[in-house]
C-alpha cells in the first residue's frame, strides 16, 4: 500500500461528479474515515441523492440536487474535491494527470466520467445538445427566442421535451414507429400521444432544486452570434427533473403546445442559412419564413427552424483514459466491467454510464444508462473497492437481480420492471394488456406461464406485487385471467 497523506497521493481517487462518482466516493469516505479519498470534477459542482426512498425491494426514488463541492468536503473530513480535467492516466503506475498540470497517484481509482451526447454534428452553432446544467441554461436562452424547433431522438431526454415546450412549434423526428422506443411498445406510446394535443395541468407549487453556478462556467457561446462554441470540459449529466428547474417558453404567446410528428426518419443533411438559399430544394419551398437552420430528413421533408435538439443518446466518456492503454471495451464503447465492477487494468474500477457491465446478468435484468443504475453502480463499485482493500469476499447486489425503474412521462408515472419490453424473450412470450385512457395502461410479459416483465403507466399501485411475482417466478398459469381484472385486489390476491 502507498503511503498516504502525501501531497497528491490517495489511497482512493474517483473521477466524475455526477451521480456514480459521488456516490461511490461518499460510500469509500465513510467506510474508512482514516483514509484520504480524492474526487475529480471537471464541473464546479457536483450531483448529490437527495429524498432517497426505497420503495419496494428494488425499486427506488430520488431527488437529483446540484451543490458546491464544499457540502462534501465539510460532511467528510477525509474527502478532498479537486476541480480539474482528467487528461491522462498511467495505471502501471497508479497515476492521473490534470489539464492543470497536477499529478495524482492512487491505491484504488473509479473511473465515473459518464457519457457524452452524441451530437448531429459538432460544428453547427445552432445544433444543442442537453446533457448537463449550462447545455440546458443554453438551450432555454435560445428558446426564448425561437418559433420553431426540430428535435431529433426518441430516448428519455426527447420525450420530456417536447412535453415541456410551450410557446413554441415543435417538429419530433423519430427513427422508430412509435414515440419512446427505449421504454415503451407502440401500445403504451398511443396511450400517451394525446397528451402532446391537450393542455398541461399547471404545477400547484413549482418546485425548485438548489442550484450554484459560476459565472460563465462552462456556458456555450450565444448561437445567435454565428461563432463557434467553446468547447469545454462537460458537467455532469442533468437529473431526472431538469425541466422542472427552467422554463421551457419559445417566443409564441399564442402558442401553446404545438407537436408534429415524423416518424421513421432520420437526418439526411443540414443546412445553414446561406447553404438553404443556394440549394435547389429552397426553390419548391412553400416556407415564407426564413429560418437560421434548415434540416432535411430521409422522409424527404424539410423543415426550417430557429435551431435543432440532438438528443439521439449518449456515449460513454472514455477519454483521455484510453490513450496509451489497453482497456478491454464493450461493443457501445464502455469500458468493460465485471462483477465487482473492476476494468481490465490492475486497480481500477468503472461505475455509471461510462461502463458496461460484461457478467452474465439476471434473466430479470440488463443494462439501460438511467440515473437509477448510477447511483447503484457508483454504490456497488465503492463497497468492492472496500472488500478489495480489507480482502474481504462480496456477493453481487441485489440491486442488480432484477432491473426495476420509476420515472415520469407527460406527466404520468411509469414504472419499468424486468423485461418490460420483452427484451431477449423471442417467440416465446405472452402480453397481457390492461388500458383506461388517459388514466393508466398496464402491460404484463409472460414467459412460460411466468412473469418477466411489465409497464406500468399512471397510479396503478401495482409495483410492489408484480415485482414479488417477477422475483418468485411462480406460475401464473392458472391465474391468468385474473391478473389484470379491475375488480379484483390482485395485491390481497397473492398475498
């Protein structure tokens, strides 16, 4: 073991300050109180679990708060935070180097950097990208501004959004047939489209996360301006409830929630302003206005706007720690982990959206990049960390026996368990469907007579039961029929 206490040298390093990376060093800072633990951040604040509820046995909710480094370092003592860019690692000799020129060494080392949007293009200053605090200021400020704008994605971030926006038109391209690909079937999504035509039912008390931020701290350049963007380091990614902290108004009072959909489709060319005039598709146009950006899609329609979302995903954000080694990557690009969250170079671990898990999983369980799985990664990795150094034997979480997640869509709640979508199931499955509109919609996957999986939208309070049936894998063969029968109290059912 390295001798600690030395200027730039401890025994834990955890590089990321969104959830994973906070997580995993509070978990490290407590468990040894004696030990120096560092964590690195690019951002000047960090991501902290607030309002933490366990809701059933692996089901869980929480609030995202965004704080100063300081709220760390004064709850441990043996905590430091040290703001600055990773730029290299050297892990035969257990050492980071910082864009500010500091050298770290470490005994154990958590890589939590998160992941990265994958932007449409990098060099269009009216394409944006939401993934942390300032992208998400950016994108406000540019709203406020704008009578049209195209987003392009189907995941979490898209969904939200076109939901959020007012005072403003909204083009939703999509390359599914249906809206929420990642979490829903066509059904649930045809369920949920008709909130996207009807008013938004007003908040009773806006609700207000604590923010700090630092004068022109990582802040993108005005788009408006037609230069380029600073590139700067990233923040760490948004938390389940961003929208609720801004205000999501285009510049149309008239205008309340106005959503376009085109489905099948994706983004064939971009054009700027000068690049639209000068095409030969600007001359059979019926568009008078004259837009900033112009996008073309592979439908063979055109639209002009203000400016383009990208939210078509993310991907992991390995570097620079891939330069000069030999880290073992999974087809997504994460760094692969195994069951004890550990790399395939000596002393390092990985947590959150930058890695991905390579054990054999659960049949109940698999891997989706979600604010719920930071939180148990960046937990997990610090109490292997811990068993690693103490030489002490660990068993993989529970957390990880079957996938379970709560969100909310259009202002429903939605509660993923298992295989909700039949993930990996084949032929062999069956779905049962249980639909009140605009009220609830609830699907069961079965399996061989068991239940695998299911998607619960609305108040359903069905959650806590169909997660002990998908954990006890009993057959439900003979109770079939009942399963979704409105008049029947399945939770006294099988109680």
């Amino acid at each position: 073991m390295m001798a600690e206490n030395k200027e730039g040298t401890f025994r834990f390093v955890v590089v990321g300050g969104g959830i994973a990376g906070v997580t995993c060093a509070e978990q490290l800072a407590s468990q040894f109180p004696s030990s120096d633990v560092a964590l690195l951040t690019a951002a000047p604040q960090i991501k902290t679990v607030t309002h933490f509820k366990q809701v059933s046995k692996t089901l869980e909710e929480f609030d995202v708060e965004e704080c100063p480094s300081s709220v760390l370092e004064e709850k441990y003592t043996n905590l430091k935070v040290i703001q600055s860019a990773v730029t290299g690692l050297q892990p035969q000799l257990h050492t980071l180097h910082t864009v500010d020129g500091q050298e770290i060494l470490y005994e154990k080392l958590c890589i939590c950097s998160g992941g990265r949007p994958k932007l449409l293009t990098q060099d269009n200053p009216f394409v944006l990208g939401i993934r942390d605090t300032d992208s998400a200021q950016e994108f406000q400020k540019q709203l406020s501004k704008a009578k049209r704008i195209v987003v392009i994605g189907n995941g979490g971030i898209a969904l939200e959004l076109v939901y959020e926006v007012e005072g403003c038109e909204v083009i939703w391209a999509v390359k599914d047939k249906a809206i929420g690909n990642t979490f829903f079937d066509a059904g649930a999504a045809q369920f949920l489209i008709p909130s996207l035509a009807t008013a938004k039912p007003g908040r009773a008390v806006p609700y207000r996360r604590a923010r700090y931020t630092t004068e022109g701290a990582g802040a993108l350049a005005a788009a408006t301006s037609g230069g380029d963007r600073r590139v700067t380091e990233p923040g760490s990614a948004l938390g389940p409830d961003w929208h609720e902290d801004i205000t999501l108004r285009g510049a149309q009072e008239e205008v309340s929630h106005r959503v376009t959909m085109e489905y099948q489709c994706e983004v064939e060319k971009i054009y700027t302003h000068q690049e639209w005039l000068h095409s030969k598709h600007a001359l059979h146009t019926t568009d008078t206005v004259s837009w900033k950006v112009y996008v073309q899609l592979t439908n063979g329609k055109t639209f002009g706007c203000d400016f383009i979302v990208s939210a078509t995903g993310v991907v992991p954000n390995t570097e620079p720690f891939l330069h000069g080694n030999s880290f073992a990557l999974a087809d997504d690009a994460g760094l692969q982990v195994d069951d004890h969250m550990r790399t395939s170079e000596p002393d390092v671990y990985a947590a959150g959206d930058v890695c991905t898990a390579c054990w054999e999983p659960s049949p109940l369980w698999q891997q989706m990049r979600l604010w719920t799985q930071a939180r148990q990664m960046g937990w997990y990795a610090g109490r292997c960390m811990a068993a690693d150094v103490l030489a002490e034997p660990i068993e993989l979480d529970f957390c990880f026996e079957l996938f379970s997640h709560i969100t909310k869509f259009f202002n429903y709640k939605v509660v993923l368990l298992g295989k909700f979508n039949g993930q990996g199931l084949g032929l062999d499955q069956e779905l049962l469907l249980r639909c009140t509109k605009a009220l609830e919609y609830v699907k069961v996957v079965l399996s061989g007579g068991r239940m695998m999986g299911a998607v619960l939208i609305g108040e359903t309070d069905l959650e806590e039961t169909f997660e002990n049936l998908i954990l006890n894998q009993m057959d439900l063969t003979p109770y079939r029929d009942e399963l979704l029968n409105p008049n029947i109290d399945i939770e006294d059912y099988f109680d």
